[in-house]
C-alpha cells in the first residue's frame, strides 16, 4: 500500500470537517490513504478579537511552516483566512467547488435581521461584518466575538446575545443550517473574498502531490476567488479589513464563461462606504478584480482601509 499523504489541519470542527472532506476527495481520485495532522496556529492560542491578532495569516503560518519543513504534505485552508501574498516554495494546488458564500443569521425566536429590535446585539468576529452591519442603519449593537460555532450560536441559545452573523458555509458543512433564521443578501451584507472556499495548498516542487491534487480543482470557483482576491491586495488590504467582494459566473454572449464582481469597502462605525461592480470574461479575473479596486480607490476607499487599521 502507497504511504498515506499527510494532511495538515487545525483542530477546530469546522478545520477538521473541511479537511475530512478534501482528504475523502484526494482518496476517491487516487487510492491513496491520507493521513490528519492536527496543528494548532498562533489565531487558535489568542482569545483577541481577530483585529486586534496583529495581521494576516494567524490562522495559517503555523500550517505553512509544516509544509516547508515537510512534516505534512498537504494543507487545507479557510481560502479567506490566507494572506495576498504568495508564500515563496507553494502553491495552492487546488480550490474544490465552494460553498455559499453568503453570510447567515443565527438570531432568537427566529427572527430575521429586518425584525430585530433598536438596540439588539448581534455578534460577529469580522470587521467587514461590523462595518456593514452599522451602515444598514437599524441600530443594531455589534458586539466582538470569538470562538468555534457551536460557541458562537451558544450566545444566542443562552440569552447572552440577540443573534450572530456567521459565514453559511462553515454552518452548512457542519450539518448546522437548521439554527439559520436568515441567509443574509449580498446586496445588504457583501460576503468577504473567498469565502466559503477552501484552498489545499501543497510545496510547488512536490510535483506528484500537485498532479494528485490538480483532479480536486474546480475552474470556475478558482476564476472567482481570483477576481475576488485580486480586490484585496489591489486595496493592499488584509483578510481582517472591512473589504467585501463577491463573484459569480454566468454565460456571456459569445457563449463563455463571464464573471460578475461586486465590491465594497466600509468605514467601521458604518458611517461611509464606497462601492462598485464589473462583468468581463472569467479569463480576465485578476485584471477585473485590480481595475474594481483601482476604481474604489480613485473613490475614497484607502482612507476607509487606512481607518480600520
């Protein structure tokens, strides 16, 4: 039997669902075993709130410094919690067809973000989230979180907090979407870059592990994480900043692949925002998601980046 691929993976249920999945997938096109790796990043030590964990990649360095030291094969990723940057020596090998990106609420009684009283908390650990949060002007108290899921929805089940805001997708692969009173509206609540997409990262010179992974990608979510990313580090902007982008695929005339892209940046008391949206061919991705953000910053939005840090 080959040696089991080894899987590097935090240890939280959402990380070790989302890794389950992709090391299920890798064995379905190989045969190969794989093999879980539990490490613990510098994000999942620290009770801060994620702004204040001192930049980009708290919930991914540890993860990559087992990839370059070869103690693990293989790491998955929430797509959104990756720095712009590439890591010099990897490459992201694979991003599986995503789920919703869409935000959710997780609010008592059922009720819906429109139905919360003046004055409600709700609790999200996301600046973006804040930000947007505020700007809808319903006089919601937003207050800072942290923790898993369960700990999250929790708040909410005890009375502690009127609702929380949390990505659907990580509810969804966690068999969770009962607890959802409301998936939220891009038009109201813009979704982070990449989210609900993984990124299964391996060393650029591992070419039988790239081979073996190339199998997991999905073009069309790699096309709109790009264009969505490409947002981000246009507005040199981190995973934590009130940035939100959202892509999505639809036919264009000529019969291809079109991306349609939104984005906005947000001040954090809700008090501004800018926005803006493209379309061009799903080959363009990069491009379209640099001229959105050059097109915000021309607007206004770096002193709205520059404010939230």
């Amino acid at each position: 039997m080959s040696a089991p691929i080894r899987l590097g993976t935090r240890r939280s249920e959402l990380a070790l669902t989302q890794s389950g999945h992709v090391a299920d997938a890798i064995t379905a096109a190989s045969g190969r075993p794989v093999e879980l790796v539990h490490i613990t990043t510098a994000g999942d030590r620290s009770a801060a709130a994620i702004s204040q964990l001192g930049g980009t990649g708290v919930f991914v360095s540890a993860l990559r410094d087992a990839l370059h030291a070869g103690t693990v094969d293989v790491a998955v990723h929430s797509y959104k919690d990756l720095p712009t940057a590439e890591d010099p020596g990897l490459v992201i090998a694979a991003i599986p067809p995503r789920q919703d990106p869409r935000d959710a609420l997780v609010a008592r009684d059922g009720l819906t973000l429109g139905e919360l009283p003046a004055g409600a908390t709700v609790g999200t650990g996301a600046p973006r989230r804040v930000a947007q949060l505020r700007a809808l002007g319903l006089g919601l108290e937003v207050v800072p979180i942290r923790g898993n899921v369960d700990t999250r929805m929790g708040k909410v089940t005890s009375g502690e907090l009127d609702a929380v805001v949390l990505a659907r997708a990580g509810l969804a692969r966690l068999g969770r979407l009962d607890a959802v009173t409301e998936v939220l509206d891009p038009l109201q609540v813009l979704p982070a870059p990449a989210q609900g997409a993984l990124a299964v990262e391996c060393r650029s010179d591992d070419e039988v592990t790239r081979a073996l992974l190339a199998g997991l990608d999905d073009l069309g979510t790699r096309a709109c994480v790009v264009a969505e990313r490409s947002v981000l580090a246009t507005l040199e902007a981190g995973c934590s900043a009130p940035v939100a982008a959202h892509a999505e695929i639809g036919e264009a005339e000529d019969g291809g692949d079109e991306i349609y892209l939104r984005a906005s940046v947000t001040a954090i008391d809700g008090s501004d925002a800018v926005r803006g949206s493209t379309s061009g061919p799903a080959t363009d991705a990069a491009r379209l998601g640099r001229e959105l953000a050059a097109e915000l910053l021309d607007r206004g939005a770096a002193a709205l980046v520059a404010a939230s840090r």
